[in-house]
C-alpha cells in the first residue's frame, strides 16, 4: 500500500504530467505554456475556496487569486480601486458610494446562459454582502459588517454602504476576501458545494481540486486589470498548488526545482539556506531569490481561560511563563535572527498601538518565584500544562519547555496538525496553544477583536474566551474616536489590559521571508503575506 506522503509526492508530479498534456494538446499557440505554471505546496492546506468562508492566510491567498472585491490592497498596503473604479465618503463619515467599473465579467459557466458570464453589477454586491450577513450560512466574515447599518445597489454602478457610526478603518475592512463578489446564480446552484466549485472575476478561474493532494487553477483570458502598459494581467498561464504535509518535503521539493516558491522559515531547512546572521547562503545565490519585509504578523501561544486546569486558571502560571524564556535568545538560535523577539504586547512592529514597554522581559528569578507562589497558595507540588503546537513550531515550543523546566513548571508539548489545531482552538479543546494573528487591514483594532467578550470562539476569534467589561467598553469607545492619537493611546491602553492578565504569551513579531527560483521576476511582499500572482513572470 502506498504511504500518504509518497502518494502525495506521485499525485504532484502529476500535476505537471497533466497540464503538460493539456497545454500541448492545444493549438500552436498553446506550445510551452506548461512553462508558465507557478508551482507552489500549501502544507497547512486549505479548507474553502469560498471568499465568505476564507478566514486563514492559505484560504485567502487561494481566494485572491480567484475573486475581487470593490477595493484592494497595494503591496505597500494602501488601498485602491478594484471593481470599484473610485468611490467618496460622506462628511459625517457615514456614507460610502461606490462606482463600478462595467468591463469585469464573472468567469464562464453554462449557468449564466448564451455567453456563459455576464458582467458584474451593483446588485451582485448586494446579493454577497448580504449572505455574508446570513446567520443561516453563519459565515466566520460576517464580522466586518458589524458596523454597517445598510447598503443598496442605486443602479447597476453605483452601490452605496450606510454605516450605524463613523469608523475610520471600514475601508480597510473591505479589501478582506470576506467582501468579494460572488454571482446569485452560481451559489444558489452549489449551495454548500460552491467551497469546491468558485466561480469568480479574478485572474485564475477554478480548473480542478483533488483536496489534500492538488489543486489547479487556469489564467482568466477575460480578466479586467492591465499592467502600466497596458498589458492584459495575469501574465501566467497557471498555478498549480500541492498538499505535502510538512515543510521539510515542501523545501526539499523546492530544492530540487519541483516547486517555484517557499514561503517563511523552517527550523528543518533554516540552516541550510540561511547564514546564522540571516543572509542567503553562497551555495544558493545562483538558484534561489529572497525577500524579506515587515509583517504584521504576531505569533504567540494562547490560553483557554475555561479550561479546569488550576494551571491554566492562575495569573501567576501564566506570568511565570512570560518570564521564563530568553526570547532573544530564541530568535537567534531558532530563527536566525529573522523577526523580532515580541516583548511589547499583542499588537505587532508596525501598526499604531504598538508599544515595547508593556509586555515581559527575561527574568528567569522572577518566573520562580511566581511558580513557587503558586504552590504555596494552590497546594499543588508539581505544576503540569499541556501544549499544543504544529510539527513546524515544536523547536520553539521544546526550547520554551526546557527553559520553564529550571522554574518548577512541567509543560508537555504535544503536535497535532495545523487543520486539527485549528479546529480544537476554536472548539476549546486545548489549555494551551500556539498560534499566530496576521492583520486583514491596518488598524490595532483588529488585533484587539480578539480580546472582545462578544467574539468567543467557535463562532469569532477570542479563542481565549476572555471577559471584561472594562475591556470592552474601551474596545467600542475606540470606534467613536477619529483622531489617530487618540486612537492609538486607547489600543495602548487596551493591550495593557490583555498583557496584564498574561492572556497569551507574545513569541515574536514576524518577518516575511519568500525563497523563488530565480526564473521567477514579480513575486514581490507585502506586510501581511497575501499571495498576489497577477504580476509574476516566470522566464
């Protein structure tokens, strides 16, 4: 019987065994095209190909290449037109009125008719924003419209978005993949189905996808958006996505030339590629393209605070575990000195909020004494928690592990795969975990949603299940202030709060690093890791 693994690895050669054959079978025209599919491995996997549903950095970097919404972001995060072509704002901040472009068209489907696609319209809009909305689909995005009191599709250009209060960042919110536009017709048709059968505006439509071992997408010949000459985008003829499930086969695959692109960094190949001070080693300069930007990206390990265990449940274990780790020490060792050890609070380098001096140190002294009170005062002589992580991150939580040992704290760690994970974060299946909160748009605000009492998982993100009403008085007194200062003091305020308690345990704020072949010209970075193929060439 063939292994998982190995039967993976043969159904990704297929993949270009396939699309050879499928260009090659084509007119002259079609001749070599297999040399323009970008081949990359999602080993995390993805859950959806449905924009309302794709709520991790996998699902929305599929998304982004299949659907659009009105708005959308640069690779220097600054918002920009998409569908809509420009749009105003009312002076009380309330009103927003978009104007559509009427040259984009859904991606062909017998459904929609004699020419099989039809052009997107203001209603269209409507019709998605509204299903996101739907308590019945129950969609993890509906989130973003919670401060949204109506919208109305004027005529087929014009769609205009009424909100309940003023609030800055809401543009932002609409570059989400949640806001894509999706067509009545084909959901209506799919029904749940649509998660494996996208029909959207972007520059890749849906070819085929074999979960767990391949996913194919094609280039969008119709596809609305040009380069600055005035080329047609994507230039592309392809993308196709594999499901090895650990990074080390995924690095050993791009090694070998069998993949175009590897994202992040890996203790399992770090050294390999990386010199201890972070620069690409001389032995693969030749082959291999790196990048590497800011990213608003903090990785942490969080507590479930409704958990039974006493451990979990005491402030002073969880400070303890704060203090008891050399995160600098960590970064260098495990990381090569890519990212930045997280000794501030929750909200990353980068976003205004942000402020080093409210989180933990080093103090190895005071872990002790704080797991030393708690035995006193619990009664219980050996201290035990449970911590849950991903095969990638075990270096990082075994070095954490040995270091809160030296403070009579026993942590277990156990490896579950990121889906399985995933699933029981949210489920509150796990004491402890570690994770990872990567910005949809630019405003601290969406690092503190997480903190909020009426976000509890499953259905939000406050995995933490934490509770304060002075919290969340502060967290809705912020969407009544427009001042970015003042703003800016009240996230500071807020991240105190959470870093007082010891929610979570800040690990680093991240970098984003990408490794190509050096055939590839155009990948590009961006500050949240979004996956953008419209501009990648491959040579």
């Amino acid at each position: 019987m063939i292994k998982p693994i190995l039967r993976q690895i043969i159904s990704y050669l297929s993949i270009s065994c396939i699309l050879i054959l499928f260009f090659s079978c084509g007119n002259e025209s079609n001749k070599n095209k297999d040399h323009l599919v970008f081949r990359y491995n999602e080993y995390a996997n993805i859950n959806t190909l449905d924009p309302a549903f794709s709520r991790t950095l996998q699902d929305n970097s599929v998304c982004n290449q299949l659907f659009n919404g009105l708005v959308q972001l640069d690779s220097d995060l600054n918002i920009l037109p998409s569908i809509a072509k420009h749009w105003t704002i009312s002076e009380d901040g309330l009103k927003y009125s978009f104007s559509l472009r009427e040259d984009v068209y859904f991606h062909k489907h017998k459904l929609f008719g004699k020419d099989s696609t039809r052009a997107v319209i203001a209603q269209d809009f409507a019709y998605s924003l509204n299903r996101l909305r739907d308590e019945k689909i129950a969609a993890p995005g509906s989130w973003v419209l919670n401060k949204v009191n109506d919208f109305e599709a004027i005529n087929d250009t014009l769609f205009e978005i009424t909100l309940k209060q003023p609030f800055p960042a809401f543009i932002g919110l609409l570059t989400m993949k949640y806001c894509s536009v999706v067509p009545k017709e084909i959901v209506e048709y799919y029904g749940t189905d649509f998660r494996s059968k996208p029909i959207g505006t972007g520059p890749f439509k849906f070819k085929r996808w074999e979960e767990n071992i391949k996913l194919v997408f094609r280039r969008n010949d119709h596809y609305f958006e040009t380069d600055n000459k005035g080329k047609s985008l994507p230039y592309l003829e392809a993308v196709a996505i594999t499901f090895l499930p650990d990074k080390q086969s995924e690095f050993l695959q791009f090694a070998q030339g069998n993949i175009d692109y590897v994202s992040g960094l890996d203790a399992s190949y770090k050294d390999e590629l990386l010199t201890a001070d972070g620069r690409l080693r001389d032995s693969y300069t030749e082959t291999v393209n790196m990048i590497r930007g800011p990213y608003l990206n903090t990785e942490y390990l969080g507590f479930y605070l409704d958990s039974e265990s006493p451990e979990i449940q005491s402030e002073l274990i969880r400070k303890a575990i704060n203090y008891g780790f050399d995160r600098k020490k960590m970064m260098v060792y495990l990381r090569n000195g890519i990212g930045n050890p997280a000794n501030g609070g929750f909200i990353p380098i980068g976003l205004p909020g942000y402020n080093k001096s409210i989180g933990f140190t080093y103090k190895p002294e005071k872990a002790k004494q704080l797991v030393e009170q708690f035995k006193i005062e619990s009664g219980i002589t050996n201290p035990e928690i449970s911590l849950v992580t991903t095969s990638n991150y075990l270096s990082f939580c075994e070095f954490i592990q040995r270091e809160l040992e030296k403070t009579g704290l026993t942590i277990n760690v156990d490896v579950m795969p990121e889906a399985t994970l995933r699933s029981a974060r949210s489920n509150g299946k796990v004491d402890m975990f570690r994770s990872s909160w990567i910005a949809d748009y630019l405003d601290a605000e969406n690092y503190l949603s997480i903190f909020y009492s009426k976000n509890f998982a499953p259905n939000s993100s406050n995995y933490f299940h934490y509770k304060s009403t002075a919290f969340d008085s502060l967290y809705n007194k912020a969407f009544t202030i427009t001042d970015i200062e003042k703003r800016k003091h009240l996230y500071t305020t807020m991240d105190s709060m959470a870093m007082q308690k010891a929610l979570m345990v800040p690990l680093f704020y991240d970098e984003v690093v990408r490794f190509s072949r050096k055939n590839i010209k155009g990948l590009g970075i961006n500050p949240i890791n979004l996956l953008d193929l419209r501009f990648v060439r491959k040579d």
